[in-house]
C-alpha cells in the first residue's frame, strides 16, 4: 500500500528510512483510513507548505501515530518539524525509538545559513519530543555527531531502564 | 528613500483637497497630463530600481523607523518588482483579476437620482446610473482585486513612492464619455484620491502605504471600494552578532545570529474587519530552482506572507585548502556541496529569495503574531585541513525581505534590508581559532 508513496522509498535528502517494522505499522494504521493514505501521498508532490500542514493536521486529529513518525523521514525539514510538533502533542510513546533513531541523525557541524537554522530548530523540537513522549529531560552536544548520538543512545537505555522500573 | 517612503505615509490631504475642489469642467493642466502620460512602466521601474539599485552603492536605508543605513538595498518602491523579463505583472494583461469588481456588497453604488435625470439642463440622452468604482483595468497587473473577508471589493498592491500609480474608474449602467453633460457632476472623494483632470471617470490614487477608500458620487448616488498599499518595514530584534568561536575534537565552528520582525503597513490590513482576504497557506510556490543544497525554494513559503532572504557568499582561501579537506559537514551538507556552489549571488529575480527553502525559522502568518525570521549561520571547517597560519574567510551577505502573494502573483513588498557576517579563521597549533569575525547590518566589504 505505502509501495506507491516515493518518500517512503527513501531520499538521498532523507534524515532516516522508514524500516520495515514501520512500514508495517502504517499500513495496518492506514488500512481503513483511505484518506490518510491520500494524505501521506500528498507529501510526494512536493507539497506546498499550507497544504502538508493540513495533511499532519489530518494524522494528528486521528491519532496516526504510526503515520506521523514515518513522516520524520520525509526530505522536508518542513513536513520533520511539523511531525516533531504532532509527536510530541499525541505523546504515544511507541513511537519512541524511531523518534531517538531520528535525533540522532541531526547531530554533526552544519555549514549554511538557513541550513544550520533549520536543523537547530529541528533539535530544538527533537528534544522537547523526547522529553514530552517521556518526562525526561534530554541533553544533547549537537555539534559533534559521535557524541550526539552517544548521549541519545544512553538516554535512551536510561530512559528503558526507567520503565522497566515501573515508573513509565 | 526610506525617509521619502515613510514621510509620505500621512495622509495627502491638502494636496486631495485641492485636486477635489478644482471644477471638473475646468481644462487639465497640461503639466499634469503629461506627467501621467510619462510614467514609467512598472516593468522597467522594476528591472531599473530593483537589480540596478541593488549594485549600487549610493544608501538607500536610513529613517526607516529603525532600519540602519543600507549600503545597497532596494526597497519595494523600486519597483514592488518582481523580477527580469516579461513577469505576469510587466503588463496589465486580463489576468483573472481583470473583471470588473461588481456586486451588490456596500461598495456597490448607493441610489440617488439618475444623472441627468433632472436639473435646467435638457439631459444628452437617458439618465445613466452609477454602478461601482473599480481599478481600471490597465492597473490591474499591479493592484489585482482581491476576495475580502466581507461585503466590501478591495484592491491590493505593493506600496511604492516611485513605481506607477494606480487609478480608479466609475462605472455606469451605460457606456458614457468623459464629456457627457450627464456625468459632469461627477466628484472623486477620499484621502489620497486625485481625479484626473483629463477624464472626469477616473482618479488617480496614492501608492505609499495605506488603506485608501475611493468614492464616485454623482446626482445623490455614490458607490466606493478599497485600495490597499501594503508596505512589510523590516526591524532588526536581535544582532546580528558573531557568536562565541566553538570547538569541538574535529572542528573550529564560527557561528552568528540575527533576527528579525516585521510590521505590516497599514496594519488595518490585517486587522480590519472588512479587508482583503490574503489569510492561510499560499496558492502558489514562490519563485526560484534550487537552494544551494539542492532542496527546491518552493518550500521557502507556508503562508501568502512570507519572510525571505537572498544569499551572496564567497570564499577567500589564499592557501587554497580544498574543500575536501575543510568540509566539516560530516554527513550533512558541508564545504563539499557549498564549495561547489560558489560564488553565490542574489537572484536576479527580484522576489526569489535563494536562501528560503524551508519556514521552520519563520513566523508568515502576520494574523497570528507579528512576522518573524531569524538565522543562524554556520561555518565549521575540520581542524585536520590545513597548516598553522592558513586562513580561511568566508564572506555571507544577505538581504532580508518580505514577499506577499496576491492572486496568485508573489509581489516583494519590504526594502531589501541588508545584513552580513564574515567568518575569519586562521590555523594556530593544529585548530582552526576565530581571527576577527564580524557581523553587521551593510553589505560592505564583499
């Protein structure tokens, strides 16, 4: 079914792939929900900014999580940060792992302009994700990737201990 | 010009005063005729104040209620101007704008006595009635009619004190000539309206920002509608400021900051109750191909508003460190991909902004909160390139500017508003260390 939605085939612009356990979990999300598949399609055009807004604000409203996260590997940092926002609104911890996954492939130096912006608002969101989906506070050096995702990793061992504890 | 942009914001009544009390059977001054005659076309007044102002040097900033002295920016009074070439607006084609903007709302004519109905003055032929004032379509290219959000008809354009001036026709349920006797007793009123002296039907209407109701009245009817000049003045809310030099165990990282907010004149256009409906998402891509990255700047714009920015850079590189070498992108985009696209100049488009190819760092919606931008502007390079004593500048100049979509057309509607950061790096033992990075609001020194 998500054969026929090229992001999902992934980009070179990509932050990440969308695996075949997610690629799963869309499409049983989606099944019933043909304009939520309508709406993901969307996402290939590319669409103009207003319009993948109404397309995240249509998963959002019917709880796709599954959907909204796939949607952290599309090449728009536009269509990332408008999912971060939803992510960290459903607050469905399920969808945790990508999401860490997707933190830690903003990490590393950036040269640019708009460029370094964007991807510093991305951690920004990144992070306030993390920490909506678990109530913990994350901290991460962006600037050096290995380090990045070193902390994310540790973070998140943590945070899986933590759970398991009975706290989550 | 700045100062003459904003002097020119108060209302021009004694100059309307006069223009509406001259009888309108009197012959025109010919000097005025003229002049109207000679006004430039839009199309060159673009091409001429936009790209040739921007190689200028002569200021162009100043008293923009804040806005330092630009070096080198045109405003949108060169020419509220899109760019190069013969753009959907270089002529007042019948674009989808072009109809004539009818309708039973209150701008629609009030009733009165038909025109020479009565009165001493045996009538021409049948009385004929006021239907509506509209743009005429000749200025159409540049101030389209734009649904409102009530039962007014409003027009839209980018305010300028140099670009052409619109004018306003009155239309009759007939067709009817400047000189017919039955429409002699027709007045133009309102605050920057000017009837022309050449033609009884028609006004001119000022173009510096404003929100300027225009009325026909003839015989005890009246009928209006709405002009909107809409100008964005760009102020600078923080910076831009070179950050403090970073370092981590790979890479020296100059960094720099800068926002900006921008206020929307007359600011009745977006708070009136009754105005034109230029809310949610654009219609169309803004203009432009790729971003240096190689993302499409279609993504530059999420609303009809926007906030964008043109990019110029270059590398001085005197010991020739290549790229490779330098890269610091890691994974992401680096030296590699940016060294590959230099040198880097502004658009020749007037309204394509070459480093705009995503929102996330911008506020375009002005009826949610005031319009924002910000930026953050990164160098890193890898301590690994390079010898002790190399230097490596790279010289980042940009302007700053505010595009609205009107009917489909992006109009930029702010000064360009020029700002730089100069990144200086020198080797000393084995890391790259900041050697007097600096940022300003110019774009000297490129």
């Amino acid at each position: 079914m998500t054969d026929s939605i090229d992001w999902f085939g992934g980009s070179p612009r990509s932050p990440c792939s969308i695996d075949p356990e997610t690629r799963r979990l869309v499409e049983a999300e989606i099944a019933d929900a043909p304009q939520l598949l309508a709406g993901l399609r969307r996402l290939d055009d590319p669409p103009l900014a207003g319009q993948w807004q109404t397309v995240m604000d249509q998963l959002e409203r019917a709880g796709a999580s599954w959907s909204v996260v796939s949607c952290l590997c599309h090449p728009s940092p536009d269509v990332q940060l408008a999912a971060l926002r939803a992510i960290r609104r459903l607050r469905d911890r399920r969808v945790l792992d990508l999401l860490v996954r997707y933190a830690g492939s903003l990490g590393g130096p950036i040269v640019g302009s708009e460029e370094a912006t964007i991807r510093a608002v991305l951690r920004s969101e990144a992070e306030r994700a993390l920490e909506a989906l678990t109530g913990s506070t994350v901290e991460v050096s962006w600037n050096d990737a290995l380090t990045a995702q070193g902390q994310l990793e540790r973070w998140r061992g943590a945070e899986h201990t933590r759970k398991r504890g009975g706290n989550a | 010009m700045m100062a003459r942009e904003f002097g020119n914001l108060a209302p021009q009544g004694p100059r309307i005063t006069s223009a509406i009390s001259r009888p309108l059977a009197h012959p025109a001054p010919l000097a005025i005729s003229a002049a109207l005659a000679t006004a430039a076309p839009l199309a060159s007044a673009r091409t001429d104040g936009g790209l040739a102002r921007a190689a200028s040097t002569q200021g162009d900033g100043g008293a923009d209620a804040g806005a330092p002295a630009a070096d080198a920016a045109g405003g949108p009074d060169a020419g509220p101007a899109p760019g190069a070439g013969p753009g959907p607006d270089a002529g007042p084609g019948p674009g989808p704008d072009a109809g004539p903007a009818a309708g039973p709302g209150p701008d629609a004519a009030q009733p009165g006595s038909p025109a020479g109905a009565g009165g001493a003055a045996p009538p021409a032929g049948p009385p004929v009635n006021l239907l509506r004032v509209e743009v005429e379509p000749a200025s159409r290219g540049h101030f389209p009619n734009v649904a409102g959000t009530g039962a007014g008809t409003h027009w839209v354009g980018a305010a300028s004190t140099t670009a052409v001036r619109p004018f306003v026709r009155a239309v009759f349920d007939s067709p009817v000539a400047a000189d017919d006797p039955r429409v002699a007793g027709l007045t133009w009123s309102g605050a920057g309206v000017t009837p022309d002296p050449g033609n009884a039907l028609r006004a001119e209407v000022a173009r510096t920002a404003g929100k300027r109701i225009v009325t026909a009245s003839l015989g005890g009817a009246s009928a209006r509608t709405t002009l909107w000049s809409v100008f964005a003045r760009i102020n600078v809310t923080g910076g831009p400021a070179i950050t403090p030099f970073a370092s981590t165990a790979l890479q020296g990282i100059p960094s720099g900051n800068v926002t900006f907010s921008a206020t929307i004149l007359p600011a009745t256009v977006i708070t009136d109750g009754d105005r034109p409906d230029l809310a949610g998402g654009n219609d169309t891509a803004p203009p432009g191909g790729v971003h240096w990255t190689g993302d499409a700047l279609a993504g530059g714009a999420d609303h009809h508003w926007d906030f964008s920015r043109k990019m110029r850079t270059r590398i001085v590189n005197p010991s020739g460190i290549t790229m490779a070498a330098l890269h610091g992108g890691g994974a992401h985009p680096g030296f590699i991909e940016f060294g590959a696209a230099q040198p880097i100049a502004y658009p020749a488009t007037w309204e394509e902004g070459n480093d705009d190819r995503a929102t996330g760092d911008e506020n375009n919606d002005p009826y949610a909160a005031a319009m924002t931008s910000t930026d953050t502007p990164s160098m890193p390079a890898d301590h690994s390139a390079g010898a002790d004593g190399d230097t490596v500048e790279v010289r980042l100049h940009f302007r700053e500017f505010v595009r609205l979509e009107i009917n489909r057309r992006w109009w930029v509607i702010s000064h360009h508003f020029p700002w730089r950061m100069h990144f200086r790096m020198r080797k000393a033992a084995g890391r790259w260390v900041d050697d007097g990075s600096d940022a300003a609001t110019d774009n000297a020194g490129f």
